[in-house]
C-alpha cells in the first residue's frame, strides 16, 4: 500500500480541479508524460486520486519525444 499523499499536496491539487471546473464526468484526459518532476508528479496524482476522485474520468498517459531533430 502506497503512502497517504500529503494534505499540502493533495488540497491545493483537488481545489484547482474544482474551482477552474478542469474535469467532469465522462471527460478522457490524455497526459503527456515528458519525463520532468511535474509531469510524473501530476500523473501520479491523478493516478492515485482517480478512483476515489475521479471515478467517471479515464486517464491516457503517453510520451512525449523532445529529441526530435
């Protein structure tokens, strides 16, 4: 079992969710994964919160290539 994410965390991530209206049921969010902090942070958050959230949500996580030349 994974450790509780921290409240600092977890609040302020949940509010801005609800106050900018970011997700609604039966929304498909595909998360680009860069492979920086943010972005395995962020997809680790929804990871985690999505049953208990965001149960009517489906995440897609993809890379993103940032060597194309």
């Amino acid at each position: 079992m994974s450790a509780p994410i921290p409240a600092d965390l977890r609040e302020p991530f949940l509010n801005a969710i609800s106050d900018y209206k970011m997700l609604e049921p039966g929304d498909r969010v595909l998360v680009a994964v860069s492979g920086g902090k943010d972005s395995f942070a962020l997809l680790h958050l929804l990871g985690r919160l999505q049953e208990e959230c965001f149960p009517d949500v489906e995440f897609i996580a993809t890379k993103i290539r940032t060597d194309i030349t």
